[in-house]
C-alpha cells in the first residue's frame, strides 16, 4: 500500500492512492501536499480508482488535507472512490465535505476557471 504523486500541472496535482489510505500512508501524502502547497498549487485530486482500503487514520489525513489546502486557498476533489470506501465516506458524512467525482479526468475538469 502507498500513495504517490500521478501527475501535476501547474495548478493541481493528483495523488494515487494505490492499496489503502491508513496510518501508513498518511505521512506520504502530507509531505506530498506539503511540496504542492510550496510550489503553489492550488488544487489536489485524490485518485481512489486503486483504493481497497479506507481507515480511520486515513479518512483523518483526508481532512487534514482539506483543511491544508483550504488555508492556503486551495480546493481538494476525489476521484474514483468506489465499494466500501464510498460507503466509508458517507458514513461519516464527509461527502459534504469533499467533492467526488467518477474518475481524474472530470474531477480535473472541475478546477477549470478557478
């Protein structure tokens, strides 16, 4: 399990996570969107397509991240979240925090115009 950086533009950037987003791999994706805040990128899109596992640990790095970019002007979006994960989600009433989307392409769509 890991998350990575897939791709980057000028404005935003796109995190993998492949496998599970949990107390692991927390630390991979603040220091990522600690890079992307440095640089100036406005914009995160979490890319779930590979996600088997949600934890508690891993929904708390979500909103760490929210609120990190948030503060720095920033917007987070999440793509490809499926199964359980979606349910996770929703569970704990976070999908009126996030915006999720099927797939990167349309979440990336959505930062047009910003």
């Amino acid at each position: 399990m890991e998350t990575y950086l897939g791709e980057a533009d000028e404005q935003v950037i796109v995190i993998v996570a492949d496998g599970g987003l949990n107390k692991g791999t927390a630390g991979q994706i603040n220091d990522v969107v600690q890079r992307a805040i440095d640089c100036g990128m406005r914009g995160v899109i979490v890319d779930c397509a590979k996600l088997d596992i949600l934890s508690s640990a891993g929904l708390a790095s979500l909103l760490m991240l929210h609120k990190r970019m948030k503060q720095h002007g920033g917007e987070v979006r999440i793509a490809g979240l499926q199964g359980m994960a979606v349910q996770v989600l929703r569970l704990a009433k976070l999908d009126g925090i996030f915006q999720l989307y099927p797939d990167v392409s349309q979440a990336r769509l959505s930062f047009r115009g910003k």
